[in-house]
C-alpha cells in the first residue's frame, strides 16, 4: 500500500469503498450523506500519520480504524447542526434540513454506534486499549457540547472556562486519534502520550482558528453561515476579550448588539467585527493559537523525534496553522 498519506485521496478512497447499509434506506442515506460531504478529514489523516510514522507502512486495519474517528467526528456534526439551528455544512445543506430532524437525530445516534463497531470489527492485540481511549474521548467531547450549551445561560464566563471547554468538545478527538493510531502501530505509552499532547495542543489552535474564520472569514470561503458565532452570540475568545477590554459607549454598543438581536444580521456581523478589532480581541485571539503551536511544535518533536518520520504530520501541521477555510 502507497505511503504518501498526506493528501486524502487514500482515506477517502477507501471512505467512499465502505458506505454504510441497512434499512430504512433514508436514514443510511442521511448517514452517508454527511460522511461524503467531504471536510479536511483532518482526525483520520492524524491517525494514519502516526500510525504510520511509527510503523513505516499502512493496511486496511489503520484505514478502519481511521474510519471510526471520522465517522464518530461526522456524528458530533449533525447533532452539533441540530442544537445550533444550523442550516449549511461544508457549504451543502445539514442533515436536519436535507431530511428532518427526527432523522438526524437518529442518523447521528447510528453513526455514533459504527464508530464502536469499526474499532471492534479490527484485529489489533491492543483492541481494549484503543476501546478505552475511544470511549473515553466519546464522553469527554458530551461533556464539552453541554459546557457550549450551558455558556450563554451564564452570567460571567471566564476565559479558563472557554478554553476547558474547547478542550473537552473539539480538541480530545485529534489528540485520541494520533494515540490511537499510535497504540496500534505499536508504540510505547511514553510515544502515545506525546503523540495524545501534540494532538491536544494542535487540537487547541486548530478550534481558536476556527473561532476567528467564524467571525472574521466569508461564507464562500468557510462553507458554513458567515458570521453565524456573531449572530448566535456565541462567548468565544473574541466576544469575551472584547467584553472584558471595551469601555463606554463602545462596550454599550456591543451588549446592545448581544442583547437586542438586531434584525439585520450583516450590520450585526460587521459592526462587531469592527468592535471586536478596536478592542484588540483578533490579537489575542492570534496570540493564544500561537502559543499552543509552539507547545504541540514541542510535543511533534518529541513523538517523531526522526524528521522522516514527522514529516506527513509536519506538513499537516503548517498547513492548518495557515488554513483560511
């Protein structure tokens, strides 16, 4: 099997090879609907190149089980879709809207239960560890889609608890991906813990970008509503930096923008945004991604200390770092 795993023709290769079947026929269909959609697949390309910078090859074994993180990363999507209302994904309409939500919802809870069955159906030796880690991850990222959900019904949130939160909802899937990919291939759990750590700091950066295409990139470029955290009044970094950093009738300004939901949600979008500079919220916000690329640059280098063998992951690496969509 080729070893040039950095471009995602052979993870999808083998996607589209392996659709999911059953009856009724239209919530498979949901099912596969969302899972060809397309997106980075960034999770399943971390795993396979850990997997491979380890092993030195791939088999259908590590493509399966990159498989189940993509499919569990893909159930997280339509009920993250469903909860935020959210009317396009990866430019294309989400499941809920495309069918229904009783659909969704159920599409999801399945895609969620192949995940498992994929980890299972391998023959890895270690099939109870990657079961462990993987379920694991599973509860962590619930917990961290409540904390999103509970943050606009609180009063004070502090920066700390946003970050806890995207740790726990967006950034323990990348890092379990490069362990588990790891862990099959063999490594030590020294290995797999630097491998867990890159992930999880690379996971951190990979979330605070997506913050700022949310706010700052167009529709056209991030596939998804432009502006849609501004509209939603979603606390990232950037709402909660300007908050903290805006005074007088600027600050005014911003929490009757938040409070009066405005009916014209361009003005609303571009005049937060403008707010949002003024108060040097997109700084920090580029600030904070900085650091956590420099620790995860740390713990690569650790996990591959061979630059042949961090090179697909490198590369990886720079190219979400420098992402716009």
């Amino acid at each position: 099997m080729g070893n040039d795993i950095v471009d995602t023709d052979l993870f999808e290769a083998y996607l589209l090879g392996h659709p999911f079947t059953g009856k009724p026929v239209n919530l498979y269909n949901a099912m596969n609907y969302i899972m060809q959609l397309g997106g980075k697949r960034m999770r399943p390309k971390l795993l396979l190149l850990a997997y491979h910078s380890v092993k030195g090859e791939l088999d259908q074994e590590a493509l399966k089980l990159a498989l189940a993180i993509e499919t569990f990363h893909n159930f997280s999507l339509v009920h993250d879709d469903i909860m935020d209302n959210a009317p396009i994904r990866r430019g294309k309409k989400t499941v809920h809207e495309e069918w229904d939500q009783s659909t969704a919802i159920l599409a999801g809870d399945n895609l969620l239960i192949k995940a498992y069955q994929l980890i299972l159906d391998t023959n890895y030796a270690c099939k109870d560890q990657l079961l462990k880690a993987y379920t694991k991850m599973s509860a962590q990222v619930c917990d961290g889609q409540q904390m999103d959900m509970n943050l606009p019904k609180q009063s004070q949130i502090t920066e700390a608890e946003y970050l806890q939160m995207i740790q726990l909802k967006t950034a323990v899937l990348p890092a379990v991906a490069l362990q588990m990919g790891a862990l099959a291939a063999g490594a030590n759990e020294a290995v797999c813990n630097a491998f867990y750590d890159f992930g999880l700091h690379l996971g951190m950066a990979f979330q605070l970008q997506d913050d700022y295409l949310d706010a700052f990139g167009s529709a056209q470029d991030i596939g998804k509503q432009e502006g849609g955290d501004i509209i939603e009044n979603k606390r990232t970094i950037l709402l909660l930096h300007a908050l903290q950093h805006l005074k007088g009738a600027d600050l005014n300004q911003l929490q009757n923008l938040i409070d009066q939901a405005p009916a014209d949600d361009a003005f609303k979008i571009s005049t937060v945004r403008q707010l949002m500079k003024q108060a040097g919220s997109d700084q920090h916000l580029l600030q904070l991604k900085h650091v956590y690329e420099t620790s995860a640059h740390q713990f690569l280098d650790i996990a591959c200390p061979e630059p042949q063998q961090q090179a697909g992951l490198l590369s990886l690496f720079e190219g979400l770092k420098t992402r716009v969509y």
